[in-house]
C-alpha cells in the first residue's frame, strides 16, 4: 500500500510542478529555518550578555580607549 501511494504522490509531483520549480520551495524553506536559527542563537547571546553586564563593561572599555587617543 506505501508502494501505491509513493507511486501516485511522485506521479503527481512531477505532473504538477516544473522541473525548475520542485526545489525552489525547498531551498526557500531552508533558508528561513537558518535564518530562524541564527536568531535564536542571537537572541540567546544577547539576552545573557545583557544579564552578566559585558555589554556595558564593553561599552566603557570602546569609549575609554576612543577617549585615550583623541
């Protein structure tokens, strides 16, 4: 029975869509899920940066050596 579907869902597929358009949705799809992960790891970097305070020790430390060679 998985056969028989297989068969008629590839019969199908190819039938419907162009050969150029089959993985265009795909690569789309993956292309969102990376972006989707690289902000999640983002958001993740951020939110404990923000909580151990390295954003404003790093801040200080930019403006103190912008500060040191003007």
């Amino acid at each position: 029975m998985l056969h028989l579907y297989c068969s008629i869902r590839a019969l199908v597929t190819t039938r419907t869509a162009p050969a150029g358009h089959r993985q265009r949705g795909q690569a789309t799809a993956e292309y969102a899920l990376v972006l989707l992960g690289a902000a999640a790891v983002a958001i993740v970097f951020a939110a404990w940066a923000a909580r151990s305070g390295k954003i404003a020790d790093l801040f200080d430390e930019v403006f103190d050596k912008l500060l040191d060679r003007a």
